[in-house]
C-alpha cells in the first residue's frame, strides 16, 4: 500500500514538471525596437498654409507717350529680359519724344538756375556792404527760388520719357513691343519685385488669437523642396477678428536672400507659440489611448513595462512626457501594438 501511494506521488510531481515545461515553451516572445531616452528641443507650432508674396512690387506705367525704346542692359550688353536683375535708378525702357523733350527745355532751365544763384550770391555780397537795397536782394532770392522750381519741374517732366527701377530687385513682367511703336499714356511697361524679402498673410482661427504674437518666429517650407525651411517672424497680428470667418489675420515676414522662395508659391508656415530647450521627448505615435489615460511601453529586464504618462507641449510629430517617465528609459517604439504588461520582449534593434 505505501509502494503504491509513493508511485502515485511521483507520478503527480512528473505530470507537474511537464505541465510547466510545456508552458515555458508555449511563452511567447516579442521582438521590440527602443531607444533610450534623452532631453532634447521641442516646439510646438501653429501649421497654416499660405501663398508667399514679395515684400516690394512696383509695376510701371508710361507717363508720357513716346517711341518705344527697351534698354540695354549693361552686364549682358543685350536689350532687358523678364527675370534679370536691375539696381535702383537703372533705366528699363526709354519713350523717345523729341517735340516733348525740347518743350520741357532742361538744359535751358538748369543753365538759368546756375545764372541766378550767382546773382543772388552776388546781391548777398552786396548787401552785407551796404551796396544794395533788401527789396534788391529779395528779388534776387525769389528769382533763384523760381528758378530752382522750374529746374525740379523740368527733372520731373523729364523722368516721364524713362522708366527707371525704384530699388533693387528683378524684372518679373516686360510686356512685348516692338521697337519703335507708338506708346501712349498709362500703359504697362514692366513689373518689378524685390525677391530678398518675403511676406505672407495667414488668417488664423479664433482660439488662437491669445497665442500668436508678434516676433514669434515662424518656419517656412516649400512644399516642393520640403527638406530646405526658411525662418520667418511674425511682423504684424490684427487684434479684432474678420466677422464672417471669426478669424483673424497676420502678417509673416522671411528673409529669401538666396532666392528659393519666389512670389506666388504655396508654402507651409509653422508658427512657433512654444518651445522647451531640455525636455523629455517621445514620437506622437507610440502613444495609447487606455482607460488609465495616455500609456506607453518601456523594457526593464526583459519584459515590458506599462508606464501611463502626463504630456505637455506637442506638435505633428513629438510630444513632451511631463511624468511617468525618466531619461535613459528604453522606450518601445515599434512592436508595442501588442504588448501586455510584462510581456516578454527581445530587444532587435
């Protein structure tokens, strides 16, 4: 009887070895990809979209009617084309109209400018000796006065026969005409931009109006070359909303000097309300949404660990963790989409 009960008791504690064994082999195991955490910069902007304007546009039109003449331009020795540079004062197109031009009688005006100067520098010579009367003098001035206006007034007359750039920038539009047509009065002659700096105006929604502001600083992406982010500033923040839209409006302005923005173009603004220089900072998409709260999975000898975390500052990509984490925690960042509380995992990458 006793032989019999000890074979009954070894053949329990067998069966219980091979249940155990049986379950170790059905344990399964994860394969994670982590990275250890560390401080780091993190912003968090306003996105908004928006198409980029030159700060400066000029578009000329004649004052005077004239032959049309198309300047030449002095570093390529051939006739202006739409997309050259031009310098302020440099002189596009010409409007030749003699019978205008003698009319205004410049060189005869600025000659008799010259005259009347000496003459009025001469009466204050004289008057100081007593050698002539102060009416004689003041008509004197007068005389030099009348005579400095009709110069200005030739000068101004005179510029309606050139059109002239009034800054720096690019030519962007040359209307066609033939050389030596007959222009008239207020037609287009060329458009001018000053591509160094760029603007654009964004209408934000209502809730943001407490959180744009002035000086802000604002990244700026082409979307077509969205590795290549300009900086820009906030310049200007209206502060009564559109009634219609409830929104309202800012001006952003971003200096271009290398010419990768050009007017017209759609780009991608990122207005930056918020930042913090030392942060704990975790992608966006390894975060759950549990009945705890927000959770996420970290390693710790070889099993994951739920952590349900508290967040602060975050934009499209990352997000500040606040608490229920620490630096140099390993962090599951592909491969938690299945994770339990204290699964196994092995560490791949």
């Amino acid at each position: 009887m006793k032989q019999t009960l000890l074979f009954l008791l070894v053949f329990l504690l067998a069966i219980s070895c091979d249940d155990s064994d049986a379950d170790d082999a059905l344990e399964i195991i994860i394969p994670v990809n982590v990275t250890e955490l560390k401080r780091s910069k993190i912003m968090e902007f306003i996105t908004s979209t928006a198409d980029i304007m030159a700060h400066k546009k000029e578009t000329a039109l004649s004052q005077s009617e004239g032959f049309y003449r198309l300047a030449v331009n002095p570093k390529t020795g051939n006739p202006f084309r739409p997309g050259e540079s031009i310098q302020k004062g440099q002189v596009v197109i010409f409007i030749d109209n003699p019978e205008f031009e003698n009319n205004i009688a410049y060189e005869s005006k600025k000659l008799n400018l010259d005259i009347s100067k000496r003459e009025y520098e001469k009466q204050q010579s004289l008057y100081e000796k007593g050698g002539v009367t102060q009416r004689e003098l003041i008509n004197a001035e007068r005389t030099f006065i009348d005579s400095e206006y009709a110069f200005e007034n030739a000068k101004i007359q005179l510029g309606k026969l050139r059109i002239e750039a009034s800054f720096d920038g690019i030519i962007t539009s040359l209307p066609y005409y033939t050389k030596g047509v007959y222009i008239s009065v207020g037609q287009p002659m060329c458009e001018i931009m000053d591509y160094k700096t760029m603007y654009a105006e964004v209408a934000f929604p209502a809730k943001e109006l407490g959180q744009v502001k002035a000086g802000q600083f604002v990244r700026v992406t082409q979307y077509n070359l969205p590795g290549d982010t300009l900086i820009g500033t906030v310049e200007q923040v209206d502060p009564a909303l559109e009634t219609q839209s409830r929104s309202f409006k800012s001006k952003i302005v971003v200096d271009n000097p290398d010419n990768k923005l050009r007017p017209g173009m759609f780009v991608k603004l990122e207005t930056i309300v918020a930042s913090q220089d030392s942060a704990l900072v975790i992608p966006q998409d390894v975060i759950l949404s549990k009945r705890q709260g927000k959770t996420v999975f970290i390693v710790e000898k070889s099993a994951a660990q739920r952590r349900v975390i508290a967040t602060g500052l975050e934009n499209e990509q990352n997000v500040e963790v606040l608490s229920g984490l620490k630096e140099g925690d390993r962090l599951v960042i592909k491969g938690f989409e299945t994770l339990r509380h204290h699964s196994k995992v092995k560490i791949v990458r």
